[in-house]
C-alpha cells in the first residue's frame, strides 16, 4: 500500500505571488535511477535523503505493518516509535536526525523527531494530529496538523516556538521540506478542490506549477531551492518532476506506471518511488542527474 499523501497549512500574512515556473517536458536532465527496497518488504518508499547519502522513509513488511527504515553505508535499520503501532517517517538531516509520525492505539497521528536514540513528539498548540515531513540541521521542523475542525494547517517549529502557516485563500495548507535557510514547500487545497504548490520563505510564496498538472505537490527542498515534486494527470495518476535552476523538468521511471519524487539533498540526489508495470507495490529509488 502507498503511502498516502500527507496534507497541513500555516497563517500567514504575506502575499501569494503567482510566479510559475515552465515546465520542460523534453528534460535536458538525463537521470540514472537505483532501486531502493528494503529486504522482505511488500513496499518501500524513499523520501528523504541528507549530504551523506542516508536515506529513510517508510515500508510495510510482510506482516502488513509499516515501518520507518534508515539505509546508510548498505545497512537497513528498522525504526518504531514505541508508542505507536505503526511509523512512518520522511525527513533526515545532515546530523542523522530523522522526522516522521505514528499511529497510536486510536489510530491518531502523532508527529515526533528521533535524534540520539530517543523519540520525542512533536504536537503543536491545539493539535489532534500531526505530522512532521522536514528538518533541517538547526532542528527546525516543518509539517502539518489538525485540531478540531477537518482543516489541517502547516506549522513551524524552531525549537522553542511553533508558528502555523495557511495559505491566504486556501481550505487547506500542508507544510513539508524544510532547507538550511529556512524556506519551506508546502500545497494547499483550493475552493474548487484542486490542489497546488510553492515555497514559503517567511515573507513571500512562490507558486510551482507543472504545465499539464491537474494537481501539483511539491516536497523535498535543498539550499539550492531545488524542488522534488508530485503531480497528478487529467487522470489522476501520479508523475514526478524536478524544479532546478528554475525550470520543472517532468520525471517517469521507465516502464513504470506512476512515479512519485519526493525529497533532494545539496548535491542533485533525488529519491521517490514508483509502481512497475504490472504490479501494484511501490518501489524506492535513488536518482542522479
């Protein structure tokens, strides 16, 4: 089972500028694609890779549970939050820490940081659920939560505050990347239903548009401003793509049926998922351009 795709927003007050980037769909980036799958699992998705390499995202093993998983130097390491029957996580920074959330016996979300062998949560003011996607290596976190009402909203956390982030106009807003200089992506749900993305750098939005997209989600972010990015079809399937040097290059892995890209480091490596032809299990991989 894919993991689904997360969605939270933040209260801000400056403007959405509505800057799009073209998308190319004949990519001058040529990108070679590594599998990544974690032994015995049903599916494996990656989605968050540091500067050293370590990747981390979540699995479901044989069993059916999910899990988190940290592969470095060759090596899987399965992670669960103890107070949780399931974990999922996203997010890693250069000094190993990683983000993510669990499911607990009611079957809430519940965000935490795993950092020095210990979990701690990760809940802001007013929280029912939540969901940490980002961390940079100032411990600033980005995700997303939900209180009472449906809506979910972005958040912030530099470590001793927690600032939520909603879109102007939006009925929803999710936060997730979060780079060295503190610019976040995030998506947001519309009136009409459709969903879109930008980065966030405290004052401004930038709105990311793939040409053709009927929704856009964009996650993974570098201190480049590199972008990993989802959209879906007219069909709703999903495809990858690529924001570099300002231009959205679109991304399928061969001879696969939908590809998800989901997070990027400094030095151009990519990570997502895709489907095969043929199969309904998901995939990790690890590409470079």
């Amino acid at each position: 089972m894919r993991t689904q795709k997360p969605f939270s927003v933040v209260v801000v007050v400056a403007c959405l500028l509505t800057i799009f980037a073209q998308a190319q769909d004949k990519p001058k980036l040529t990108f070679k694609f590594k599998n990544v799958k974690v032994p015995h699992a049903l599916n494996t998705e990656v989605w968050g890779i540091n500067n050293f390499g370590v990747m981390v995202g979540p699995y479901t093993s044989s069993d059916g549970f999910h899990h988190c998983f940290k592969l470095a130097n060759g090596k899987f390491t399965q992670i669960d939050d103890p107070n949780g029957w399931a974990t999922q996580c996203f997010g890693i920074n250069n000094h190993g820490a990683i983000v993510g959330y669990y499911i607990d016996s009611s079957n809430d979300r519940h965000g935490f940081v795993y950092a020095h062998g210990k979990f701690t949560d990760i809940t802001p003011p007013g929280a029912e659920q939540s969901w940490a996607y980002g961390i940079n290596d100032k411990g600033e976190i980005s995700g997303t939560y939900q209180g009472r009402l449906p809506n979910p909203h972005g958040f912030l956390w530099e470590g001793k505050t927690y600032h939520t982030i909603d879109v102007p106009g939006s009925t929803a807003t999710g936060a997730f990347g979060i780079n060295q200089n503190g610019v976040i992506t995030l998506f947001w749900a519309r009136p009409d239903g459709s969903e879109e993305g930008a980065t966030y750098d405290g004052k401004k939005y930038t709105k990311i548009k793939v040409f053709g997209a009927a929704n856009t989600f964009t996650y993974g972010i570098n201190d480049s401003l590199d972008v990993a990015i989802n959209w879906n079809d007219a069909e709703d399937v999903d495809h990858g793509a690529f924001l570099h040097a300002g231009k959205i290059y679109k991304i399928d892995v061969p001879h696969a049926v939908l590809t998800d890209i989901n997070g990027v480091n400094d030095r151009g490596a990519v990570v997502g998922s895709y489907v095969p032809s043929g199969s309904q299990m998901s995939v990790g991989f690890v590409a470079t351009h």
